[in-house]
C-alpha cells in the first residue's frame, strides 16, 4: 500500500510494559502473583485500544519487562501480545527499543526483545539505528538505553516526517524522586534533542504522561510499577491526567490524544491526618472512619493512609487485629504513621527540622533498588520494626556495677 500521499499518518506511542513485575505477597488462584497479572492485564488492554485505534505506526519506548531475564510466563505473555497486534495491524509499522531494563550489562548477553523480530517487529536493542520507510516518506531515529556513545540527534533531511523514539532521562524536567529511584543510562539535555526540528520525539523512561515540547512527549507507563507508585498518583491527580495511558498522534496534522486505559487496579490515597494529642484508641477509630468512608471500599485495592504526629508509643498500642483486618481485605493496605517532627533548639548548625533516624531510615529504603519480588512497604516496616526493638531494648532498666538500683 502506497501512503506516500496520504493526508494523515498516525502512529501510538506506548511505553514501560515492565512486564513480570511482581509486588506483595498475593496470589491469583492460577498461583501468578497478583501485581504481575495485573502488569499483564494492562498490557492486553493497551494492544486491545491500540489495534482498535489502526495507526501506521506503533512505536514502544522501551522497558517492555521489568527484569533483563524475565519469567517464560512474562515473554509467553508479550510474544502473544505481539502476534496479536502484527496479525491485527499487518501494514502497521511496530518499532521496540529497549529500556533500561530490558539491557543487559554484560556484552556478551543478548537482549530478550530480539525474541519478537519473527513477528515483523523492528528491535532496536544494541545500539541506535535509522530505520527508514520511503512509502511513507518516514525516517525513524531509534536509540536504546544502552551504556556508552550515543548517536548525533538529528532528522533525515530526505524524508518528509522524521520521529526520534527515545528511552532515557531529559534532563531538568523529572522530579528528583523519580530520577534517584530510577536512573536511565541516557540523560539528555532538551537542546542536544531539539524537538523543533522533527515531526515527534516519543520518550520512554517516566512513568507519568508528560509533554516536554510541542510535539515531545513521555507516554508514561500502563500500571504503577515504580518504586515510587504514590508520587506518581499525586503527580496524576495535580496535573489532571487520567491514570495510565497510551498516546495518538498524527505525524500529519499534529493532532494529539492521550487514551486513558482501564483501571485493573484501584490505588486509594486516603486523606491524611494529624494525630497530635490522640489516644491510641482514637487514632484506632480515626483509621477506621478514613477505611469506612473510603468510596466504593477497599477491597482487594492498593491503600495508603498517612497518618501524621504519631508517637512511637501511640503506635505501639494500636489495635494490630484491625489492622490486620484492614490487610485482609486490601490487596495492600499501609499504614503510614509518621512521628511528630523535632525542632532543633540547641547544638550545631542551622536551626530547623532535624531528621530522626526513623526517619532517615526510611527514606533510605524507600529510595533503595529492590527486587520486584520484595514489598517495599513489607522492607520499610521491618526496618523500622527493628529500630523500635532498639529503642525499648535501651529502654529496659539495668543493673549497675553496684547492684541494683
């Protein structure tokens, strides 16, 4: 088919699949666990919307599986996903570079996406590559994240639409949280990109859909398989974004939409609350209030509840059979009690907040690269478990060296 003079040439830019990512301890009645079914169930949704939407082109900006040696079950799940979209699309374009995660860091270990190429898709995994398509007067600058020289960014002057499809980091425009969680081998300045110069600049890496330039945008990932999950729903809700997504575009009149995917999951962000000056048994019926009134209930969702200026000892006393009711329910319920900030008066340095070794703890686990198979939350309240053990075991009186007092 010629669409040299086509009036239109679409393509959908969908990104971070991070299929086989695994989160909690639940278990489907298959034995899958249960974050990594959802993962794959979100990736089936994205390849429905995207065979019903018939672009020209489909471009994956990488991170298609959350470990360089993913589970057969994981790579029988995208080869199928794929033949579904190649046999679906057959005069579509399908482009896949690899992520980050999907790079290995040992040479002599080849990529997993080259497992897809008999389908029709271009893998571009090794090292960026112009691919060029004269029927559509398209030309296709596909660069990895992979350690090492990059290429110089710049468009085919011979073809009529040029498309930079990219995974890696712009620089200034994450926030610092999601870089130091997460760092992509490429980090590029928006100046050494110039999106001015090419018909569409797709980008991989972040998690959250976001436009950098006119015609520059992350399509952000299908599911919250950041170690930063929280941050990105807030970061949704501010900007107005509807969850995770997929991206049309069309090359020829510029036409944007952003297609919002169905939720497999409901993560609840309950309101968060100070707890100064309140019994344990008021902070217990506190919690359940915020549970109770929680829209369409919390069964089988991902839940947070932050509660503020908790004492140690108040947390202690909390009624643990509620809470571990509440987690039944829940597919993760997480209580996030935070101790009441201290106010330096005396001693060295600048007055202000000093951090609690709770606290720094705390963010150190939560910043630190984990295993997908690991529960964060499960790590950081061990962590924490531990320190309190600390402190009622300094806590416990002692004999002296005269005996006791």
């Amino acid at each position: 088919m010629d669409h040299a003079g086509s009036a239109t040439l679409r393509l959908v830019h969908l990104s971070d699949f991070h299929l086989g990512f695994r989160q909690y301890q639940r278990l489907t009645a298959a034995g899958i666990n249960q974050r990594e079914a959802d993962v794959a169930q979100a990736f089936r949704n994205a390849i429905d919307r995207t065979i019903a939407l018939k672009p020209d082109l489909v471009l994956v900006a990488g991170d298609v599986f959350h470990n360089v040696r993913p589970t057969n079950p994981a790579i029988l799940h995208a080869f199928a996903q794929f033949s579904r979209l190649t046999r679906a699309l057959p005069d579509a374009i399908v482009i896949v570079i690899a992520g980050n995660h999907d790079t290995p860091r040992a040479s002599e270990t080849g990529c997993i996406l080259k497992l897809f190429q008999p389908l029709g898709v271009h893998v571009v995994a090794d090292r960026a590559e112009r691919l060029s398509f004269p029927d559509r007067n398209l030309s296709v600058l596909a660069v990895p994240d992979t350690p090492g020289g990059r290429p110089s960014l710049a468009p085919d002057p011979s073809a009529r639409y040029n498309v930079l499809l990219l995974h890696g980091e712009v620089e200034g425009v994450l926030p610092e949280a999601a870089r130091s969680a997460d760092r992509a081998s490429i980090a590029i300045p928006p100046s050494e990109i110039g999106a001015s110069r090419w018909s569409y600049v797709a980008l991989g890496h972040y998690h959250v859909y976001r436009q950098i330039a006119p015609n520059a945008y992350y399509s952000g990932s299908l599911d919250y398989t950041s170690t930063n999950s929280w941050g990105e729903i807030s970061e949704e809700h501010d900007s107005g974004i509807a969850g995770k997504g997929i991206i049309e575009h069309d090359l020829a009149t510029g036409e944007h939409h952003f297609h919002s995917l169905p939720v497999v999951r409901r993560w609840i962000d309950l309101r968060s609350f100070s707890a100064r000056g309140m019994s344990a048994a008021e902070l217990d019926a506190a919690i359940r209030e915020a549970i109770d009134g929680c829209e369409g209930n919390i069964e089988d969702c991902v839940i947070r509840l932050l509660a503020r200026d908790v004492p140690r000892h108040i947390a202690r006393e909390l009624d643990q059979k509620a809470l571990r009711e509440f987690r039944r329910r829940a597919l993760h319920f997480h209580l996030d009690t935070r101790r009441p900030e201290v106010t330096r008066t005396h001693g060295y340095g600048a007055p202000g907040r000093r951090p609690s070794l709770r606290d720094i703890v705390r963010d150190k686990l939560r910043s630190r690269v984990v295993d997908s198979e690991m529960s964060r939350d499960a790590l950081v309240d061990l962590g924490t478990r531990y320190l309190d053990e600390v402190d009622r075991l300094d806590t416990t009186p002692r004999a002296s060296a005269d005996g006791l007092q």
